[in-house]
C-alpha cells in the first residue's frame, strides 16, 4: 500500500464565524496564527498583514513552514475554523 503523496498547501483560510479563539492553532503554529484584539485567530502576512484570509502560502510571514505543522494547527481547531486548500484548489482540510 503506497502512502499519500505529500500534498502542497495553496491557501490558508480562518472562518472568523467558526472561530472561538481556543488558541489551539497559535500553539501549533505561531509563526502564522495569532490572536487579534478579537480574540479571533488571524493569519500573519508578509508586510505586517494580519486577517482572515485566504492567504496564498507566498504571502504568509513564515513561508517555509511545513505541511504537516499547518495542517496539524488546522486539526487542532476545535471548531475547525480553519481551512487548508491545495494547489488543485481541493480543500485538504476539514
């Protein structure tokens, strides 16, 4: 049995509507997930922006993080507010 095919990560998306501010994915991946003054989860840019998204994986602050750490911060979202697209434009996550 082959194991799946590393996939690349696109886009990271955060569905401020699912969010709870659970911090899970700031653990997980604090080079690009933090909380705002909303206690909602935001995405860290290139050129100090920070929002919701959807961000291309180019444009994130720490562009070198691993898939595996990316999707491990989307999984550990309770609500699963945060959405992991690839390059086919397939959702990987949730």
């Amino acid at each position: 049995m082959e194991a799946a095919p590393i996939r690349k990560v696109k886009r990271v998306i955060v569905d401020r509507n699912l969010c709870i501010g659970a911090g899970s994915c700031v653990v997980a991946a604090p080079t690009v997930f933090e909380l705002n003054g909303e206690n909602k989860a935001v995405i860290k840019q290139q050129g100090s922006v920070k929002n919701s998204g959807p961000a291309e994986k180019e444009a994130l602050e720490d562009q070198a993080i691993p898939y595996e750490t990316l999707l491990t911060a989307a999984q550990s979202c309770p609500t699963k507010a945060i959405i992991i697209i690839d390059e086919q434009g397939n959702q990987i996550y949730p």
